[in-house]
C-alpha cells in the first residue's frame, strides 16, 4: 500500500466530511444534502450496536466491557452507542474533517474520544488491549491491501477475551449490479458517481478476499473465528460478510494500585498474583522512586517486567515526565502497554529489547509460572521445569538508544543478573548524568548469567559513585563505601534466611549519598 493511496483515501474523505458527513457515512438515496435528522441517524447506530452485542451476549462476549474501538467511526454513529455499554470508546478515522464533526455533535455523550488516524496502523492502541473492535460498512472503501493492513491490526489490539466484530465486502454477487462493479474498475466507475451522487469526490468499493483473512488469522494461535455470517449493508451488486474474532488467550486482571491501574496475571505466582491479592511489590524499592523521582523527571526502567515500577515512575513524573521502559518479553510488554493506556500515561516508552554491552540478539528462556525469571539460555541454569519456553529477542546497547537524550534523573534496573552487562552499554549516560541508580544486586544470578565475579560489578559502579546504599527489605538502610562490606552484607543476609545464596540486594547509588 503506497502512502499516495493512503493520501487519497484521506482526502476523499476530507472532502465527504465537509460536504455531507452525515450522508457520506450512511448513504440512503433519500437522505443527501442534509436530510438526515440528528436523531434518527443516531438512532440507526443504536439498532445496529444493541443488536450486535445481544448477538455476542449469548455467546458469552466479550468478557470484560472496558475498552471498545470504533473503526472508521466517522461522525460517530457507532461510537455513540458503544459509550452505553462500554467504560471508554475510541472512534478513529481517517479524515479530520469527520473526526471535527464527530466531537461536536457527540460533545453531550460521556465516555467518547474520537481520533484522527491517517496511518496504516492503529497508532496509540496498546496491543491486546481491546475488549470490542468494531467495524461497520468501512473496509469496503479502503484499499485491498490497506484494508488487510487494518485486519492484522484488530487482532494485534484485540484483548484476551475480547471479540472484533467487521464487515467487509469479499466480491461482487451474480447480479446484472454486481457484474458492471466487478467489470469495471474504480477509475471509471468513480466519474459516473460524482455526476450521479452530485459530489466533488466519492467513495469507492474495494473487495477483501476472505481467504486472505484466513490466512493472516492463522498467524495468531489465540484468536479463533467464532462466526462468519452473510451481511448485505453493503447493498445490491456485492456479496458482504462479518466475521466475529475472538481471543482466547488468558485474560489479565486489574488492580488499582497507588491511585492508578495495573494489569497482571493471575498465573503469575511471583509477580502479578501477589499484587491482584493486594500486596505492594518490593516497598522498600519503590519507597526509593518516591523519595527521589519528582514531577518532570526522566526515569529509565530496565528489566521493567510487567510494569510495577514504571507505572509508579509514570504516577511520579507527571505528564511533563519521560519513562523509558526496556523490557524484552512480550507478554510483559503487552501488560505494560495495557496499563499505561489505561491510566492515561502518554509519558511511559516501552523499548522492545534486551539491554547489554553489545547489539545482537539473545535467546531468553522463560518460567512457565512467572514472568521475573526471564534469563539467557546459554549462559546459566536451564530452568528446571520442562514447560518453561525460549523467546529469542534483540539486544541493545542503552548509551546508542538514549544518544538524544538531553536529561537523566534516575535507572532501575533489575534484569537476573545481566546488570554488570546492561550497565557498561550504559557507561557513558552514567558518566553524562550521574542519575540516581537503584540497582538489583545477585551474586547468584550474575555469575551464572555472565561468567563474571559480582565484587568487579561493584567495582565498576564505585567509579561514578561515592558509596553505596543497601535497601533491606524491613526498611532499613545501610551505607557502605567498599564493594567487600556490600559483599559482606549479601552473605550475612543469606547465611540468615538460609537461601544458599538465592537471595538478592537492592542497591541505591547516588552522587549525594
């Protein structure tokens, strides 16, 4: 798809926005020039909307009602009523002059934000984060290709339990209509239209081979055809269809946490199910952030997990923040993604990589029963659990990718013993910016990650640091100025629990500590 054909598809409907919005969104003979009555109109969106979602409740879809998408929305006909039945509706559309109409006639209606979106992705969407994709009477003017595009984005956005719901047109039918469409191409059908609807620019039909849906689903092992039904509102001389996708996949819970929301798993036994059951994730650390991030900061999270500690840093920082969170799983990142749109955080980044010394690509070995534990396959223990599976993902050096950045106020870091790593492809950040670090500290872990002897980790770090700061998880804190009383602290504390070594640190490092 050529960004010429996508420049012309939003120019039409620039155009078709201005004129006649209404008409141009649903084209009834009888209704040009203005004759739609506001609520008659609105009430057509009404009809169609209950009786789609009283088709999928007797399904059992979707399960949750939080997020729905209206693609194509137009004036928001469809996004109108979707806002009765769902938390948040977000109407995108390709043409601002449509977006323009849609604010002010819907300005009365809670819950709605309508969006313009000249791209051929859903730019903003989270991935899997959508309860409902909806999509009426709109892949039909779009492009095949752009159009195929638009589907792979419904299921990149789709949620876990969630359903989309779209009409396209597959081919003309065997009707004398269906035979001149399927005849004659566009360009020579477009200027008949204009005398015929009396319009600057007019809208064209394009067809959307069902195969190729099939195929582009198949790329996705959760999501599953639930129904694919006849559908004629695209009127006489074509042969339309809808097709309800849904996700199968395990759908994350919600908690509110700190005045905003995370999603988790509740399989996540180390990560996700203590903090759905209410429990505050490593407050000793996180007592830290508070302490030292304040509005406007830059924060880096690196290990970011499922998010935990960039929410916070996002809820610190503000609108007027920046946080970058670096973190190569996608199941987390996708968990990330989620909460940040959730809670409004615009300022929170997700990098999609591992961190280290050097580019490349890593393959990380993953536990089947939570998501912290993510840690490179060739260079430590195989994780003992057979379902435990490999995810192989690039690596980046974090001094390249923060070249630009003209302010650094704090790193978190946590990544199962890749930190010694991780932080040399930091070295000159650190040495520009002297941030505040918070740093895991595992012995265990960075001996079998590395290969390397943690005391050189501490070593190197005491270059740009005039001490370190043990966070204990009681809340006390313990200054120490050489790595050997760091060290010394690491093995009294596991000689204590008993943890043959398993037990981490968590270490504050600041030029004013």
């Amino acid at each position: 798809m050529s960004r010429t054909e996508l420049e012309r598809l939003r120019r039409v409907w620039q155009i078709l926005g201005r004129d006649d919005p209404l008409w141009a969104v649903l084209s009834q003979p009888d209704k040009r020039e203005g004759r739609w009555q506001l609520d008659e109109f609105f009430a057509t969106g009404k009809l169609e909307v209950d009786a789609q979602l009283a088709l999928l409740a007797a399904e059992g879809w979707p399960r949750e009602r939080g997020l729905a998408l209206d693609f194509g929305c137009g004036v928001g006909r469809l996004s109108r009523a979707l806002g009765a039945h769902f938390e948040h509706v977000i109407g995108v559309d390709v043409s601002a002059s449509m977006i323009a109409a849609a604010r002010e006639l819907n300005a009365d209606a809670d819950r709605l934000e309508f969006r313009e979106n000249a791209s051929p992705r859903l730019d903003g969407i989270a991935d899997a984060s959508v309860d409902l994709v909806f999509s009426h009477i709109t892949l039909q003017h779009i492009p095949t290709a752009l159009a195929a595009g638009y589907v792979d984005e419904f299921f990149r956005v789709l949620a876990p339990g969630g359903v989309a719901v779209f009409h396209f047109v597959e081919e003309t039918d065997t009707s004398l209509r269906g035979r001149v469409f399927g005849w004659l191409p566009n360009r020579w059908l477009n200027p008949l239209r204009r005398v015929l609807w009396r319009r600057r620019d007019v809208f064209e039909m394009h067809e959307l081979p069902e195969r190729e849906l099939h195929a582009r689903l198949a790329r996705h092992p959760h999501l599953r055809l639930l129904s694919a039904l006849d559908d004629a509102s695209a009127g006489p001389g074509w042969r339309g269809r809808r097709w309800y996708v849904v996700n199968d996949a395990e759908m994350p819970q919600t908690v509110e946490q700190n005045g905003y929301h995370v999603y988790a798993y509740a399989s996540d036994a180390h990560m996700g199910a203590p903090v759905l059951a209410g429990q505050a994730h490593e407050p000793h650390v996180a007592n830290a952030l508070r302490e030292r991030l304040h509005e406007g900061d830059v924060a880096l999270d690196v290990g970011a997990n499922i998010g935990l500690m960039s929410l916070l840093a996002a809820s610190l920082v503000g609108p007027r923040g920046r946080v970058i969170a670096v973190e190569p799983i996608a199941r987390n990142r996708r968990l990330i993604a989620r909460s940040a749109q959730a809670n409004g955080f615009r300022q929170l980044e997700l990098i999609a990589a591992a961190a280290s010394n050097r580019t490349g690509a890593i393959e990380l070995r993953t536990h089947p029963t939570t998501s912290n534990s993510a840690r490179p396959a060739a260079a430590g223990e195989r994780l003992r659990d057979a379902k435990g599976s490999g995810e192989r993902v690039p690596v980046v050096v974090l001094d390249e990718v923060l070249r630009e950045c003209d302010r650094l106020d704090l790193i978190k870091i946590d990544v199962e013993g890749m930190e010694p790593l991780a932080m040399r492809g930091l070295e000159r950040t650190l040495e520009k910016f002297r941030p505040v670090l918070v740093t895991e500290f595992h012995p265990w872990a960075i001996e079998r990650a590395t290969a390397s002897a943690p005391i050189d980790y501490l070593r190197w770090l005491r270059r740009f640091y005039p001490a370190f700061v043990v966070l204990h998880r009681d809340g006390r804190r313990q200054r120490c100025v050489e790595p050997d009383e760091v060290m010394a602290i690491w093995r009294a504390e596991n000689e204590a629990a008993q943890l043959d070594g398993r037990l981490h640190l968590d270490l504050l490092l600041a030029t004013d500590t």
